[in-house]
C-alpha cells in the first residue's frame, strides 16, 4: 500500500516545538469567503438520474370580438420543453499517517506524550480540527467552482484548451457547469461582448474605461427579454448582476465619482454594497481567482471580465440533500494506522431557461 504524502508540506517551516505552544499562535492564509450556494442559487434536492425539467411555455394570443354564441376555437396551445438532470458523484479522500507527519506535528502542537495510542489516532486531536478546517473549506471552494465552471470538455493550453498548464482537468470535467452551459447555449441578442477581454496583457485586460460598467449594465439591461423585466417589475423573481470584481469596482469608482450622497451611502454600508436599476450587483471574487489561478495561458487570462444578468430562480443547483453540503466524514483506519477524511456530494447544475439570462464576457 502507497504511503500518502504529507498533508502539511514543513519543508519552509522552521520554528521549533517551544516556539509555538498553542496552534492558536499558528497563522494561516487567508482562505477566500465563498458565497453560500444557498444565497445566490435555487436548490432542488432529491434528484434522481435523468430526472426530467419540465418547462412550460406561455399560450400565444388570446381575446378576440364576439360576434355571436359561437366563438371560434383558439387554436394556441401551451409549449412544453424540458431538460434533464445528471447529478455527479464527486468527492475526495485524504489519507494522513502520522509518521510522515511528524516533524509537522511537533512543529505546530509540541510534544507528544506518548506513542500509544495518541501518536497515531488523530480523529480527536487539535492537529485533526486543524486539518478538517482545511478540508472543509476545499469542499465549500470545489463546490461553487463545478457549479460555475465545470466543464466536461475542459483541458489544459498544451492541449488547445483554457486551463492554466499543470492543472489537473479532473478538477472541472465532472459535469458541464452555469459558464459551459452558457458557452454553448446564449444567444447573440442576450451576450454583450467585453473587447478588453481580447487584449493582450493581463494589465490591458484589467484597464477598463471610466464608464465602462456604467454602460455595460445599461446594455445588459437593454438585452434582457422584456418577460424577465416584467417578472422583475412584479417581484416574482429575484434579479441579480453577478460580476467580476473589476467590473464591480469600475462601477462603485464611477458612481463614487458621479455623486458624494452615493460616496457616503456606500462607506456606511460597508462597501460594495450597491444596485443597478433596483438591481443587487454581487462582486464575485471567488470567479477572479479562478480565472486568474486556472484560465492562464502564461499572457492573458481566458475571459477575466463577465457579468451575468440572472434571477436566483434560474440558477439552480442540484443535489440529494442540502445536509451533505460541508459534510465530512472523519475515522481512523487502525489497521493502516491512517487517519482519513472523506466528503462525497451528489451535484449538477442547470439553468433552465436560457433566454431569461443576459451575459457579458
């Protein structure tokens, strides 16, 4: 049986047991907030493979001059289309042996007392709370980027794809996620074009005009079916402007500069807390670190300013059951003597009607 690799890498780290006495001492990077699934997306549970989206169309038109007892059939039916879910099993498992651990382990929690059994059993350990810490916030971070940026055809440059060479492609190809789905199904009238998404350095990519989000979010708003404004004037829907974080910034500098009122608005409420048209903008830096981490070819980043124009009721995700979200299995296999973590989610994603999005990219 292959030994598993270490799962903290001390090769960088110095500071020796009296150094560091409580893992409260311990610093850690910064760990990127994710948004919760559950604020942004409908959540359907319960699916089961093939599990059909049934989606029922509008009757054409109706209401015509009675001429006499008799009316004249209308001859309009209601449309009916459909999609269907494919829910994925993805999951992982690490596997940590102490032995390999060690020198990190007393680095971070001092001296062990003993060999048996508090050398080899961490379930319970302050080093495991450590450890699961880590792991949770990965499930949380693989989660959101297959739901946006799963794509079953994804590959690397080296092989005329997208991702940043030395990325694993395993990582996006379990099924095909919101950004794929688009890809391959917007049509023209709903996809405003971002020329500085072609320029030819990341800087010139990132320099975006005065104005820019200003009028990007006027043509959006112009692109969007006139069903989906009239489901946003009646308030049946929740309409959202998800964006990169430069287009976000672009448009608080513009409104920053364009009215003091809104300066002081926005610093009371915490920042880029903002709306367009009555509509919530909702700065995604979880997107920019994927794209700038994965969609790299060395040059330029794949496509590092997008904004989607959606309701949360269109977005939707996937999924058995919404308690398997950041749910972890821990146990130690005494027989290896490893320690293992396990997590395994059943997950798709899916925007049922196309036409009552408009993107931006």
């Amino acid at each position: 049986m292959a030994v598993p690799q270490p799962i903290f890498n001390a090769d960088n780290f110095t500071l020796n047991p009296q150094e560091v006495q409580f893992i409260s001492e311990a610093i850690f990077d910064y760990v990127l907030q994710y948004s919760e699934l559950q604020e942004h997306h409908e959540i359907v549970t319960g699916l089961q493979w093939a599990q059909q989206i049934a989606i029922i169309g509008q009757l054409g038109l109706a209401g015509v001059k009675r001429e006499d007892c008799r009316v004249g059939k209308n001859l309009s039916g209601i449309p009916l289309s459909e999609k269907f879910w494919y829910p994925t099993l993805i999951g992982d498992r690490y596997e940590i042996c102490t032995v390999t651990d060690y020198d990190a382990m007393l680095k971070l929690f001092g001296k062990y007392n003993r060999v048996n059994p508090d050398f080899f059993n961490w379930v319970d350990s302050p080093q495991m709370k450590v450890v699961l810490g880590r792991v949770l916030e990965a499930f949380m971070a693989a989660m959101q980027r297959l739901v946006w940026f799963g794509d079953t055809r994804a590959d690397t440059v080296a092989n005329s794809g997208y991702l940043t060479n030395g990325t694993d492609p395993a990582f996006f190809t379990p099924f095909d996620g919101f950004w794929a789905q688009i890809f391959n199904e917007i049509a023209a009238n709903r996809h405003v074009i971002i020329t500085e998404n072609t320029d030819v350095t990341y800087a010139k990519q990132q320099d975006l005009p005065t104005d820019f989000s200003f009028n990007l979010f006027r043509d959006m708003w112009a692109y969007a079916d006139p069903r989906f404004k009239q489901a946003a004037a009646n308030r049946t829907i929740t309409p959202v402007i998800h964006c990169t974080s430069a287009i976000a910034e672009n448009w608080v500098n513009y409104r920053e500069s364009q009215s003091l009122a809104f300066t002081l608005q926005n610093a009371e409420s915490g920042g880029f807390r903002d709306i367009f048209r009555n509509i919530k903008i909702v700065p995604r830096y979880d997107w920019d670190s994927i794209i700038q981490t994965y969609f790299d070819n060395g040059t330029t980043w794949n496509l590092p300013n997008r904004a989607l124009l959606a309701s949360k009721e269109n977005l939707q995700v996937g999924t058995l059951s919404t308690s398997d979200f950041g749910k972890l299995d821990a146990f130690y296999d005494k027989y290896h003597g490893l320690n293992v973590i396990d997590w395994n989610i059943m997950l798709d994603a899916k925007i049922p009607l196309m036409d009552m999005v408009v993107v931006a990219y």
